[in-house]
C-alpha cells in the first residue's frame, strides 16, 4: 500500500479510537434527544447490544482506498454480517504492475519482425471496476470500548479493467512510428479481511478501517496484494 494511505489510516485509527474514549466517558448520558425523527429506532441501532432483542439493521456509505466507492454491510446478528463494495480502483496504485504487464501482452500480437523491436511509451486503465462481497465475524471487546468491534472475513473480489498501451515501433525497413494496443483483464480471487468498526457516536453512523490481503486465481494466477481502505455507513 501507497505511504498516503498508510498515513490516512494512522489518522483515521488515532480518531476513531480517541472519539471511543470520549463516548466511554459519556455512556451514562443519553445520545438522541427525546422527540426527535427517528430517536427510538437510532437509540437501538447506537445501543452496542441491539441485537439482544433481536434487531438486524443495515449501512450503506463510501469507502476510501482500494477500492474507492460505495460500501453496503447488512448486520445479520451481533457476530456476523455480510458486505458489499462497489467502485473503482484508486488511481496510481497498480501502475507499476500494469507497466510490467506490457511485455507480456506485447509478446502476443505479431507486429513485430527479427529486425523490428517495440518500445514502451504509456498505459491508460479504462473501466477498472472492482467488486467485493465479504462474510465478516465481529469480536466482543466492548469491555474495553463501548462500540468499538475488531472483525476478521472472509471475501470474493473481481476486478474488470481495459488496459490501452502506447507503444512505439522501430524497424530497418521504416521510420520508428507510434502505436496502440487494448488488453481486456478480468481478475478475481479470494480474500482475507481484518478490521476494526466503531459505531458508538451520538449520531447513526459506522466508521471502519480494515485492511484485505487478495490473491489473484484468473488473470494472473498466484499474483497476491494488500489492499484495503476506511470508511463512514449510515446505520438505519
């Protein structure tokens, strides 16, 4: 992972746990003014043991990172919950990879000649969609922080991208001249997730941080990365 999203998630887990000290210390005050639209329902969702009554609720929000989009989690119980992230691939990360990918995929076409060569100039990723579903565990640890819950999942991601590559060609026989080549990728693999949620604000919101090790079955098989990103839900 980049050194900004290092730095990004270093923040964001300071905050999060700083914000649960603080709702720790005030767990005897009430969180929803009486009257308010919505305050029953919001009371139990901010209550850490909603689902003693059998309560299931839901989030949807945005997630920062890789990938960047949309986030939707159903909590099917206290312990386990299921999630789905839709959205793209953060700018810059895979660049390095998809350079080194040329060779490869230049190798396929049949432009070139015993006295020709092509040289690299660029690449462009088009379309680079990425979709996550994930079974997530929560641990118990509100002992320690009231609405803080470690999880560890398991999860499925694929990932759609259009790679278009410019290169340029050198012969005896021409002058060099520039030139251009699609290559289609579709990747998918398993995942493993680790994370932490806090959901404790005096407000129906969710913030996580988790970080997923993916490895890669089709496009390239045995190809491996950590991703990961944080967030913000709406809890309802």
């Amino acid at each position: 992972m980049n050194r900004a999203f290092c730095i990004t998630a270093c923040v964001f887990a300071t905050v999060l746990l700083s914000c649960g000290h603080v709702s720790a210390q005030k767990q005897h005050q009430p969180k929803i003014k009486t009257g308010s639209i919505g305050s029953k329902k919001q009371a139990k969702l901010l209550d850490h043991d909603a689902h003693k009554g059998g309560l299931t609720y839901q989030g949807i929000g945005f997630k920062l990172g890789d990938p960047f989009g949309f986030t939707y989690k159903f909590y099917a119980d206290k312990k386990f919950s299921f999630v789905i992230d839709i959205g793209r691939v953060s700018a810059g990360l895979y660049n390095r990879y998809y350079r080194e990918k040329f060779e490869d995929y230049m190798s396929i076409d049949t432009f070139t000649t015993d006295n020709a060569s092509v040289q690299y100039i660029t690449h462009k990723a088009k379309n680079d969609i990425v979709g996550e579903a994930k079974f997530l565990y929560h641990l118990e640890v509100s002992n320690i922080t009231a609405g803080l819950q470690p999880y560890v999942g398991i999860g499925w991601q694929w990932k759609n991208t259009r790679l278009i590559y410019n290169y340029l060609y050198h012969s005896q026989a021409v002058e060099a001249r520039p030139g251009e080549f699609t290559r289609k990728r579709l990747t998918m693999g398993p995942q493993i997730i680790l994370g932490v949620e806090y959901a404790y604000f005096e407000l129906p919101l969710s913030a996580f941080l988790e970080i997923e090790y993916f490895r890669d079955i089709q496009a390239d098989p045995g190809w491996h990365r950590f991703e990961g990103g944080v967030g913000l839900r709406y809890i309802f």
